[in-house]
C-alpha cells in the first residue's frame, strides 16, 4: 500500500488504519460521530494527501482544460477555484474535481485518490492542443482543516489574512513558517475551513503546528470514515458511488457545472446539450427516512406498489439528525421533493421521502 507524509502519525494516534485507493489511510480515531461532531462544531484535520495533481501550463493551458472539462474554466482568474467534471465520450463521467487557476498560463487540477492513473491517462490521451502536463501528485502532501474554528486556528500560524479569501479562493503563503502553502477556502464537510497543499518534507512541521494552534478549540484528526458522513449530510458527491462512468452530470444534478457556451466545445458536448433539451429519465435526489432504517450503497427503491424505481447510491445514519440519508437514482417522475418512496431492505419495505440535500439543518 501506498503512505502519505503522515502515515507513520495516524498509527501512532491509534487510528483505525484501511486500504483507500491504493493507500494507508486512517478510516476513524475517536469514531465517525465524534469525529463528525467535532467538525461541525469545532476543527478537524483530514489527511487528503492522496488526492492527485496535475499542473497545465503554458499558451494552451486553458485550451485544454476548455475541452476535457464541463465547466466554463475562461471565467476563472488567478486565486480562482471552480468545481467541475471530466465527461467521458458515452455521456458519464470520468471523475469530478477542482481546477486551481494558478497564473494565466498555469492551472492545477486536483482529482480524486482512487482515479489518479485513470484521469491522468485520459488527461495525456486528450490533450491534442499541446498544453504542458505535469503529474506532482506524489510531490504534494495535502491536510483539510475544517470547521467553525478552523478559520481561528490557521490564523494563528500565518500572517496572511484568512477572512479575505473568499469561498473557492486560495492564495499562496507562508504558514507555520513553511513558504508557498497553498491556502484554499475549500472542503467537502459544508462546516468552512481550508485546505492547505505543500510539500511533503514540510508535512510534519505543519501538522504540529496546526494541532498547537487548534489545541484550545479541541482539535481533533479525523478519518476517512466522518469524511464520508459529512459530504453526504450536504448532499456532495462521491465519485463511485453517486457519481461514474455511467452517470451523467445532468442526471447527478450537476448541469450547473456543465457549461454550453460559445466556443467551449468539451467531450460529448453535443449529446450532453440534447440531454438537456430532452430531459433526463432518471435523477439523483437526496433523501430521508420516515420509518426507521439506514440506506445502503444499491438497495432498491421503489414504489407504494413495490415496483423498482431506482437505487440507492449513498446511505448513512445522519450524526446530526440521528435518521437516516442517502442520496441514490429514481425515475424522473420520482424525483421531486416530497415525493414518497420504499426503500427495500432485504425484503422490507421501509418509507421515504424526496428532500433536497443539505440534509444538515
């Protein structure tokens, strides 16, 4: 298995270690509620280190990133960060991730763990513009510190004023003494926070400063486990799960990233736009349980008569709510919020309702 610049530290801390994309990640410490808990209310800090980067350089960087991805990435101007998705040639979906516009000429994109290879190949197989590529992804550690204090504990440790920088900004500084961290108001917990990129040999000075900093507010290192817990009480998707090569950003409710403008002629735009003008037949909706239970990755859903609507892509026990969420696939005339729907538990049927995430309130 692959290790990040803080494996060694997760083990050290107890941490209940499992293989994720290939790595040796921490999946829970104190245990996914508490852990959630502590984001929500406090600061957590996340190892993310094994996302992939990918730098873009050069007179048709932008080119390039306009055709391989969905959004409109020529609105982006340095210390810009946009969400947006790869679309594959059969209407699905490569992988989502961040486009980081660095300089006019260089953009990073961060993709998810599990996808590195697959993305970069597609990245290099698609690039007929000749826009300069660079895989760093094993050349850059990354922590997500999230949280209502997590703002007051990074503040701390960098001169650079952190209020300034704007929901899906960055900018580069020194912090904890280290130069060029990357400080990015981004994150995939809905509770704030940043997430800072340097590199590895830098890991373990920011660490401990971070944890010194956040000591007063309960500081808490946090797993893959609440990772999860947290993105679905906000309704984000989760590549493999409610998103794939399968799924369409219309469908998954992502045609606010799926961009037709003018110029911008991205993979499998033409059948993507007559999606659009058509409709969709199936949509990802979010959730809640009425009757008690807890949603799984692909139990069925149905309808009052029992016939198959769809499936569940994501389920938990929402810490917050203490019901249970999930997000998953039905038919379009099923997808509006308040719609009642049977999830199928193993041959029990079990009461839901349409909602429109975030689920936390």
């Amino acid at each position: 298995m692959k290790t990040t610049p803080f494996t060694e530290k997760h083990i050290a801390l107890g941490a209940k270690m499992h293989e994720f994309a290939g790595y040796n990640m921490p999946i829970e410490y104190s245990g996914i509620i508490d852990e959630h808990l502590t984001v929500c209310q406090a600061v957590g800090v996340f190892d993310v280190s094994h996302m992939g980067e990918f730098w873009v350089k050069g007179p048709h960087a932008l080119e390039f990133i306009q055709q391989v991805t969905s959004n409109n990435a020529a609105v982006l101007t340095p210390g810009k960060v946009q969400y947006t998705c790869f679309p594959n040639e059969t209407g699905g979906i490569v992988d989502d991730l961040l486009v980081y516009a660095y300089e006019p000429e260089k953009y990073m994109l961060v993709v998810n763990a599990a996808n590195i290879e697959k993305d970069w190949n597609w990245c290099v197989s698609h690039n007929q513009v000749g826009a300069e590529l660079e895989n760093s992804s094993d050349h850059i550690g990354q922590l997500a510190v999230q949280g209502p204090k997590a703002l007051a504990t990074l503040q701390k440790l960098t001169s650079v004023d952190l209020s300034a920088i704007p929901y899906y900004t960055f900018c580069t500084g020194e912090l904890a003494g280290v130069k060029n961290v990357i400080i990015s108001n981004t994150g995939y917990t809905g509770a704030g926070g940043f997430e800072l990129y340097f590199y590895p040999q830098d890991a373990m000075t920011i660490w401990d400063a971070v944890f010194r900093a956040g000591e007063e507010f309960g500081i808490k290192p946090i797993g893959l486990g609440a990772r999860d817990t947290l993105r679905l009480e906000m309704g984000f998707c989760l590549y493999g799960n409610d998103i794939d090569d399968t799924t369409s950003p219309l469908e998954a409710g992502l045609g606010w990233i799926t961009k037709f403008v003018d110029g911008k002629n991205f993979t499998n735009r033409a059948a993507l736009e007559r999606q659009k003008a058509e409709g969709v037949t199936r949509k990802l909706v979010g959730f809640e349980m009425i009757d008690r239970g807890i949603p799984r990755h692909g139990y069925t859903l149905t309808d009052a008569e029992g016939n198959e609507i769809g499936h569940v892509t994501s389920g938990t026990m929402s810490p917050i709510r203490k019901i249970g969420i999930g997000m998953g696939y039905v038919k379009a005339e099923y997808a509006k919020p308040g719609t009642e729907i049977w999830l199928d538990n193993r041959g029990r049927k079990l009461k839901a309702q349409v909602v429109k995430p975030p689920f936390r309130h």
